[in-house]
C-alpha cells in the first residue's frame, strides 16, 4: 500500500489508511490509521517474530490484551503501548463507540497484507482454508 491509499472491511466498517509507508523509509516502519466500529471483536491473539507495533489511540478507546493470561488494558486518546517481538497479544473495540488509532510497525512488516487478507475473508469466508499457509508467513 502506499501512502493515502485506504482499504476496509464493507461489512464491518473498518478501514486502514497508510500514512508512511515503507517505501518512503527503506523499509524502516509503516504508519497507518485504523477506524474500529463499536464492538469489534478481537482477532485471535497472536505475536510477531520480524516486527513490533505500537498501538496510539486518536479518539474513543482500544482494548489491548497482552500476554497468555490476556492482561486487558485500556487505551484513551494519547496513550500508546508497544507489542515487542513475541508478545502475544490482540486488540478490540469493546466500547459502543468508534475508535480511531494509529499503528506504527517497526520494521515495516506483512501487517498490511494480513489486513488485506482478512478484510477479504470476512467477505468471502470460503477462501479461509487456501489462506492460511500463507497468513503464517506474516508473522
């Protein structure tokens, strides 16, 4: 994705703006926005080996889960947390509002094209299965 383009789940109402991407930073990070709607369900808790995320709430609050036992943070505007290598970790909307954040990946990752994926799945959820070998490699 490059800078400005946006992508979203029509179902849902999510949508992810780049703001950096990688290719204005040799690869160094992404920077992209997320709008979340109320009660947006968690993805399954997950960890990365090649890259780590910091979640910075914009407007209303994110729920954060780190850990095996799910340690539940909340996040308010202007707050951030850091899901370093191999922390598990997931993220939520459990509030009735919308959420809006930014996250920032560092190095730049396959982050982007999970999105991408999943956003597609949630349309067309019989493509699940041919999915996942690659859904592995993006970690």
């Amino acid at each position: 994705m490059k800078k400005g383009e946006v992508i979203g789940n029509r179902k849902s109402g999510e949508t992810l703006t780049m703001l950096v991407d990688q290719d204005e930073n040799g690869g160094a990070r992404l920077l992209y926005q997320v709008r979340l709607p109320p009660r947006r369900p968690s993805p399954p808790a997950h960890y990365h080996v090649r890259f780590t995320e910091i979640f910075t709430v914009i407007e209303g609050a994110l729920d954060i889960y780190l850990g095996r036992e799910r340690k539940h943070i909340v996040l308010h505007p202007e707050e951030s947390i850091t899901a370093n290598l191999r922390q598990i970790h997931t993220f939520g909307n459990d509030p009735d509002e919308w959420t809006m954040m930014t996250v920032d990946t560092r190095p730049a990752g396959g982050v982007v094209r999970a999105f991408q994926l999943a956003y597609g799945v949630a349309l067309f959820p019989m493509n699940l299965p041919l999915l996942r070998p690659f859904l592995r490699q993006l970690s």
